[in-house]
C-alpha cells in the first residue's frame, strides 16, 4: 500500500494522507481507462493494474474508517 501508518504520530496526519491516497487512486484508475480506450494498453494488463488498484483502494478504504473511528473518539 502507498501509505504506511507507521510513518504518522498523529491519527489526523494519517488520515490525510489516506484521504489524499485515496484520491490518487481515483485519478490513477481514470486514467488506466483512459489509457485502455486509446489502446495503448491489452485488456490483459488493464484488468492486472485495474485489480491492483481496486485492492489498494478497499485497503485505504478500511483504515480510512478505523482512523475515523478513532480520530472521532468512537462512539
């Protein structure tokens, strides 16, 4: 994953740093389809790299709620 948790002392830097993740994954994808529509890439490697991606994604996803469960105080 692109982010590591351990680099952060602080939950709201690692928070940001996920939420700005997450949006580079959103644009690295745009741009893989984009890149698949002009052809400059096999549907082969477009479904590896797509996959890639998506798993990164669910990843940020997840510790993108634990950090808010956390930075929120929880319930």
């Amino acid at each position: 994953m692109g982010v590591s948790l351990y680099e952060f002392k602080d939950p709201k830097e690692a928070l940001k740093a996920l939420e700005k993740r997450q949006k580079e994954l959103v644009k690295e994808l745009e741009e893989l389809i984009k890149k698949r529509e002009r052809g400059e890439i096999s549907e082969e490697e477009f479904y590896a790299q797509k996959t890639r991606l998506e798993r990164e994604y669910v990843e940020v996803m997840d510790r993108l709620t634990q950090l808010r469960f956390i930075v929120g105080g929880g319930l």
